[in-house]
C-alpha cells in the first residue's frame, strides 16, 4: 500500500459505498496525497452527510460536484481542479462511479438500458475526456520511469459480470445491461490504455470483488468485506505498470479473463490462438501468429492490419505498419 504515492487523486461517485471507503483509506495513509478531490453529483444532499463528515477530519479531501452524466458539470470540475492543483498534473483519476437495476433479459428496457449505458460507459469516457490535460501534465512532469499509479494513470472499476468467460453469478441476478455496460467499460479501458500509451498514462479496467456495499447487497450476501476489497485494491494499484495497462484486473491483481480461450482463434498461442503450420489453406477472417516476425517486430493492432479481400480471404496492405505482429490471411 505505501508503494501508491500519488500527489493528487480523484474518486467519482464518493459519496457512499466503494468510492466513499476509498477516499477514507486513502486520506487515512501515513503518506496521504496532498489533494483527494472526492466528487459526487449533490455535495450538498444528504446522501453526502458521511463524506462531508470525513472531509472535516481530513483537510486533503477536496469535495466538489461532479455528475457522469452532464458534460457541464465535469467541465467545471476539471477547471476548479486545475485552479487547485496551480500549474501541477492529475496523478490518479478513478472512475468509480456507476448504476444497477436488477432485471433480467425479458424485464430489461430500451430506457434502462440506455441510462445504464449511459452511466457507466459514455459517463467514465467523458470524466477521462475532461481530465486528459491534467493527467498529460502529472506524466510529463513525474520523475518516475514507466507507469504507475503515482505518476498518471485511469483506473475504471468494472465488474466480472462483464467478463464473458465467468458471467459472475448468473443465477443471483442477469442485471443485462449493467454486465453489457462494464463489458462495454472494458473494451473502453482497452482503448483508452491504447491512445495514451504514449504519453505513459497507465489504464485499467479493475474489479473489485463482490463487495458488501449497497450495490453488492441488491444481489444477495457478498463474500468480500469494504476492508477486504479496499486493502487489497490499495496494494493492487501500488504495484500496477506499464505491463498492465489495457488489462482487467481484479482487487488482488491477478488477470480477469474476458473471453473463452477456444472462442479466440486468431489471438496469440497464449490466449488460446494458433500456430499457422505448413499446409494449412487460409480461410476468411483466420488470424495466424507469426513466429519468425514476432521475434522482430512488436504488435499490430486492428487498425493498421490492413483490409481482408473478402473474395480470396487475404489482407491487402496499401501501406506497411511500422510495427506488425500476426499473419491475417
């Protein structure tokens, strides 16, 4: 835990459950960061009495309204954090704000689907939208090597009811658009590590267990404690870097699969892809890993893979990638 040493860190949906603890255990450090920016929708309303009560004990805690939901309000939050935090960057954004409905597949809505949706998907890209500028700044300026949680990094907490290998307890709850929407916040956590891989801003998507939380609780009796999950999320994130950025992990760390092994045909040998061996016919859409130019050459992503002919099932490169690492044919 004391491995995470961010200056400045802030915590969407603060004001109760998981994002209220964390502010908690982070202004609790014996190395606290000198800003904890702990934002909810109403500051002002009730719901947010326990997290005014800690920002009393705790000068650090800065509490200020931010709503996923509305572009305007994170806006202004963005510029009172850069009035704050004078001239300096955003160590540590966590997007942990977020909504469930208990539904099921022939109960779901348009409606409830959307504003989930909307909530924890288009709500967590927008927060990163805003505080891009900051988040570039604390990584330009960090004397630290690599990536970290202490020098710039989005952590996006997901959920492995989004996972569609393990499809968390099924039978306790389909809640259809909450799984899609952090499967969803996955793939967007993906991207977001992919384009900010230059500036060296550490991206992750995280789960952080089956808490006994007010959200946890909709769906029975979570085996996990707050203190269980929180401590180890703190160490989690003490020990990310650059060799986890675009991956989903779970509160101790370890790799949350997101996909069925044997439906990966096209991924590396160690995600469950294929060798391409002497002989084999290509067939359309087939992914090969390429042995002899992986040992040059790093990785492709789609993007620059070229486009498949889809009358003779081979890729046509109008213009060579700088870096490639499997055979589409």
């Amino acid at each position: 835990m004391e491995q995470l040493n961010p200056r400045s860190v802030l915590v969407t949906g603060s004001n109760r459950g998981l994002g209220l603890e964390l502010v908690r255990k982070l202004a609790k450090k014996s190395n606290p960061p000198k800003w904890i920016f702990a934002t909810c929708r109403d500051p002002a309303g009730p719901r947010a009495q326990e997290l005014k009560n800690l920002a009393a004990e705790h000068p650090q805690i800065v509490i200020m309204a931010l709503d996923v939901d509305d572009p305007s309000s994170i806006k202004a939050a963005a510029a009172k954090v850069t009035e704050c935090l004078k001239g300096a960057g955003l160590n540590l954004l966590i997007n942990n704000a977020g909504i469930i409905n208990i539904t099921s597949l022939e109960t779901e809505t348009p409606e409830s689907m959307a504003n989930t949706y909307r909530i924890n998907v288009i709500g967590p890209m927008i927060v990163v939208q805003g505080f891009i500028p900051l988040l570039r700044k604390a990584a330009q300026e960090s004397p630290l090597k690599g990536m970290s949680c202490s020098k710039a990094a989005i952590v996006n907490i997901s959920s492995e009811a989004g996972s569609i290998t393990s499809v968390l307890e099924w039978q306790r709850g389909h809640v259809i658009a909450y799984r899609c929407s952090k499967c969803a916040l996955n793939m967007l956590s993906k991207c977001q590590s992919l384009h900010l891989a230059k500036d060296e801003i550490l991206c992750v998507a995280l789960h952080p267990g089956w808490v006994q939380t007010d959200m946890g609780n909709l769906m029975g009796t979570p085996p996990l404690t707050m203190e269980q999950s929180l401590q180890a999320i703190l160490n989690t994130l003490g020990r990310l870097s650059e060799k986890n950025t675009g991956t989903f992990v779970n509160w101790e760390g370890n790799l949350v699969p997101l996909q069925k092994k044997s439906i990966l045909e096209g991924h590396s040998p160690e995600e469950g892809g294929q060798k391409k061996r002497p002989g084999d016919k290509p067939r359309l859409g087939d992914i090969f890993f390429n042995q002899e130019r992986s040992k040059h050459l790093g990785f492709l992503d789609a993007a620059s893979a070229g486009h498949v002919c889809r009358r003779r099932g081979h890729v046509t490169r109008h213009a060579p990638p700088p870096r490639a690492r499997w055979e589409i044919t």
